[in-house]
C-alpha cells in the first residue's frame, strides 16, 4: 500500500506532466499556426510566377511573332534589292554599250 506522501509524489509528478504536455501542445499549436501562414505566403509567391510566367510565354509569341514578320519584311526587302541590282546591272550594260559603240559624243 503507498503511503500518503508518494501518493501525493505521484499525484505532482502527474500533474506536472500534465503541465509539460500542455506547454507542449501550446508551442505545437503556435508552430502550427505559424507554418499556415508560411505556407500561405508560398501560395502567394507560387500564384505569382505562375502568372508571370504566363504572361512571359505570352509575351515570348508575340515577340516570336513579331520576329517572324521581320524575317518576311527581310525576304522582301532583300527580293526588292535584287531586283534593283539587276535593274541597275541592264542599265550599266546598256551604257556601256551606248558608250563602247561609239555614241559617247567622243568620235
């Protein structure tokens, strides 16, 4: 049979027990809370560049686009200039011809 005094010692160890555990759920708890918030922030952040990324992969295909227009309006121009020189070539030919045959005004 326990005598009145380690009743009583059992009795405080329980009760300080109690009181760690409860010190313990208290500093889970407020762990707890703070990890929501962190995790909630990371939501924030991870909603953001998800949104900047799309709006990076929408800006990449218009600048792809736009990219490509250029290319076109290149082609073009460099078809225009290739026309021009030869242009200019038959005109220097017909000079020179004008010229070589003797119509230059020097005969």
């Amino acid at each position: 049979m326990m005598t009145n005094e380690e009743i009583e010692r059992n009795f405080e160890f329980i009760v300080n027990q109690q009181a760690r555990f409860s010190s313990d759920l208290q500093r889970i708890s407020e762990a707890q809370l703070r990890s929501e918030a962190t995790i909630a922030q990371v939501i924030q952040v991870l909603d953001q560049v998800a949104q900047n990324q799309v709006r990076l992969a929408e800006a990449q295909e218009r600048a792809d686009s736009r990219i490509a227009e250029l290319a076109e309006a290149q082609k073009r121009t460099d078809q225009t200039v290739a026309e021009g020189n030869e242009r200019m070539n038959s005109l220097i030919l017909v000079v020179e011809r004008y010229f070589s045959n003797g119509r230059g005004g020097s005969q």
